[in-house]
C-alpha cells in the first residue's frame, strides 16, 4: 500500500512539473512572439530613420491599424511603439497593433480623449515582466531619470518633445485622472496635484504647463498599484 502511495504522488508531482514547464514555456512564447511582432513593424517602418521618413511612417502605419495615433519613444528605455485609440478601453488590453491577441497589448490612448484639444492626453500601457512596453516608465522612480528624462511623440509629421514633472504610485482605486477642465484655474489646481504627489519634485511653475500626457501602468508595490508619469509639453 505505501508503494502505491509513494508511485500516486510521483506520478501527481510529476503532472504537476509538466504543468508548471508547459506554462512557462508558453508564457516564454507570448512574450517572444509579442517581440518579434513589434520588431517588425519598427523594421518595416524603418523606424530607427525616423527624421527622414517620419510622413511616410505615419502613413504605412495607418494602413496597418486605421486606430493608430502617434508614435511614442523615450531614449534609454524599451519604450518605443505606436499609440492607438479605440472605442473603449478594453480591447488593446489584450490585443496587439495587427489587431490579433497578444499578451503584450498595445500603448493606447484612453477612449475618452479628444487628441487634437483635450490638455491632458492619457496612454495606458501594461508594465510586462520581460521589460516592454511600458514596463520601463519605472525608470522615472530613479532621481537622475526623473530629472533629465524626456518623452518624445510623434504626430502627423512632427515631434513634440515632453518633460516629466511628476512620477507617483497609487492605488488604482484612488487614481483621479481628468483630460478635461472647465477653466484654467481648475487645470492649475490639477497641476497643483500631480506636483504634489510626485515622488521627487521639478521646479516647473504651473503657468508654464499648456499641455500634459499622462502615462499609466500596473505596479507591483501593493495590491493594484499604479505607476503614473506626468510630463509638460515644451513649448
């Protein structure tokens, strides 16, 4: 009887270390694919000679996603990838710029924002364990990163360059974030928050902030953590 007990749970322990392999190994897949499938459209795209084709770029890359938006990038990090926008907030969470389900997603912009006149452009992006997409946004919570960072978008032929000027961890429960004010007086105040609950401070007045993106991931401080980083457009 205590061999077959002993045969029962080398035969469990060993469905149980399949299980475990087979998970990883496909975990491992997703994220390769996922890599490869954004490699690509940076190569086809020929991205990394931007400053020369950058209208061309825009427009192969509507022709890939008619949703894409702009093109994100911060030097010295993996971020680096076109923004869409859809109809909610829901399917590039798990679907990638071909519009085919990828663990990765895609960066997008919420469904709420109207690009060309809302001051507060929100873009939501997963923080993935292999270090893409927005994963690196984590570098803002490093003193030197935060102090000389830039955020670089690209749209419709031009780039606009942003400078961080807040980086926070909060409950995804407690997060308030607004694309739209009433009055300037009540984007101040907004300011006013986001300076205030900013892990390091910059000394940038209010009244020199136009325009801000916004930038959202998961976190894994504590339960439903969030990283949000706040840049100033630089006019």
């Amino acid at each position: 009887m205590t061999k077959k007990i002993k045969n029962v749970i080398n035969i469990l322990l060993f469905i149980i270390v399949i299980i475990c392999l087979t998970t990883i190994i496909d975990k491992n897949y997703k994220y390769y694919r996922s890599n490869k499938i954004y490699q690509e459209i940076k190569d086809i795209n020929n991205i990394s000679d931007v400053n020369s084709n950058i209208g061309l770029i825009d427009e192969k890359l509507k022709d890939i996603n008619s949703e894409y938006k702009f093109w994100i990038n911060i030097s010295n990090t993996a971020i680096d990838y076109p923004v869409v926008q859809s109809k909610d907030n829901e399917f590039y969470l798990k679907n990638n710029f071909y519009r085919e389900e990828d663990i990765a997603g895609t960066i997008f912009i919420d469904c709420k924002n109207d690009i060309s006149n809302d001051k507060n452009l929100i873009l939501y992006g997963h923080n993935m364990r292999n270090g893409s997409m927005f994963a690196d946004i984590n570098k803002f919570k490093e003193k030197d990163f935060f102090d000389n960072g830039k955020i670089k978008i690209i749209k419709d032929g031009k780039e606009y360059f942003y400078e961080v000027f807040s980086i926070f961890i909060d409950s995804s429960g407690q997060v308030n974030l607004k694309n739209k004010f009433a009055s300037n007086y009540e984007f101040d105040e907004y300011i006013n928050k986001l300076k205030n609950k900013s892990i390091y401070k910059k000394d940038i007045s209010k009244g020199d902030i136009s325009n801000i993106i916004t930038l959202y991931t998961c976190s894994y401080e504590f339960d439903e953590a969030r990283t949000i980083v706040c840049a100033s457009l630089i006019e």
